[in-house]
C-alpha cells in the first residue's frame, strides 16, 4: 500500500504534523544530486512555491573537482529552483538567465546537471515519531514532477504497561510492530512482528492501543 499525494503541499501537511500528539513539527528538506553537483544555500516556502537557491559546480573537467585550492574548482552558478507545491510545475535559472525547461538548455549541458531529487523527514520533539518521503526526482528535461510518497514511518504509542514502536516501511509493504519496554526503552522482542501494510487509526489513543493489542493476539 503506498502512501501517495497529489503534490508537494499535501506532503509537506502530511510530514508536518504528528498525529499522535496533535502537534506540529519541523520539516527538513534534504536535497541529493547524484553527481554531487550541488550545494544547497537555503530554501523557502512562500505563496505556496518553493524554491531552492543553490550553488550549481560546473565540473565539466574532472580533475578540477579535486584540487585543494576551491576558487580553482571549476565554475560556479547560481542554481534557482522554483516548484509550484500545489501544481507540481517548476523551472530554474542558472547565474541569473532564466533557462526555460524543455529548451536547449546550454548551461546545464555544460554542468553536467540533469536531475536532482530531494526528501522531506521530519521528527516530532514529543513522542519522537518520524517520517522520511520517498525520493522528489526532478528531470531538467521535463516540467512536471509526478511522484510523492512516504518511504518510512513511525509512530510511539505509550501504553500503561509497555509502550509501542509501528514502523511502516510502505516501500515493502510492511508494518513492524515492536514492543519497547517502559522503565529501559529497550525493544522487547528482538524481532518486530511483522504484518502486511494496513491502515492504524493514530488519532485516538485508545483506539490505536485496542487495534493494535488485536492485531498482536491474532498474528
Ligand atoms: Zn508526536
């Protein structure tokens, strides 16, 4: 069962706010490029666009990337990236001369640069529970980003005798449920039972323990 969204805004309303303890929490935005191209200055939401500001190195003789002396290592761009969170469109300039996508796209040619991507995590500071999506691939090429998702997440529910750890990993299909115990906050079981994926209502404590102490006796 994956957990998927329509675009970036309901990721990000998803990511920021822990069910379990009706609390907002801080979302990150990692960025990866698989060339190691980038370095990431800051990144903003407003009127619902993101937009990254990045360096782009344009690396394209490789001995240049390992010189000691960094002003020597290449040219560097400014690399803006602006995404729609709510139509999923975007574009980017690069040293300032905005580079409409689906052109020829010279600069980018030049750097090596043709896709990114980049994940959201985010922790709750009460109960520790977390989520980290699935990879945003973003194609230079293109103008249309199609896929967001969760990749892993988990929630702590606290019990009277021993407290719980549900880890959903949606790329697997799969919920690990440990049992964590009270006075140590070590795992009692070593291994997790394992179920297929399904959903857990987390928004009533009650009702998650009552679910989960079912799906425990009948496993
Ligand atoms: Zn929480």
């Amino acid at each position: 069962m994956k957990h998927t969204f329509e675009n970036i805004k309901q990721l990000v309303d998803h990511c920021s706010y822990c069910v379990v303890c009706k609390k907002y929490r801080t979302v990150e935005i990692n960025v990866h490029d698989p060339d190691d191209l980038l370095e990431v200055n800051y990144w903003t939401v407003e009127n619902n666009i993101l937009s990254f500001s990045m360096i782009l190195n344009d690396y394209s003789r490789p001995e240049e990337k390992l010189r000691d002396d960094e002003s020597r290592r290449g040219t560097k761009y400014l690399f803006r990236l602006d995404i729609n969170i709510i139509n999923n469109l975007y574009q980017y300039t690069i040293s300032g001369s905005v580079c409409e996508l689906n052109s020829e796209g010279k600069d980018k040619t030049k750097a090596g640069l043709f896709e990114l991507s980049f994940y959201l995590y985010a922790v709750c500071k009460s109960c520790s529970g977390s989520v980290t999506s699935e990879d945003v691939n973003i194609h230079l090429d293109s103008s249309t980003i199609f896929k967001f998702s969760l990749d892993i997440e988990d929630f702590y529910i606290q019990c009277e005798k021993n407290n719980y750890r549900i880890h959903y990993r949606y790329l697997r299909d799969v919920i690990d449920i440990y049992k964590i115990d009270k006075k140590n906050n070590n795992f009692i079981n070593s291994k997790p039972l394992r179920l297929p994926i399904m959903p857990i209502d987390f928004s009533d404590q009650a009702k998650t323990i009552s679910q989960i102490k079912t799906l425990i006796t009948f496993s």
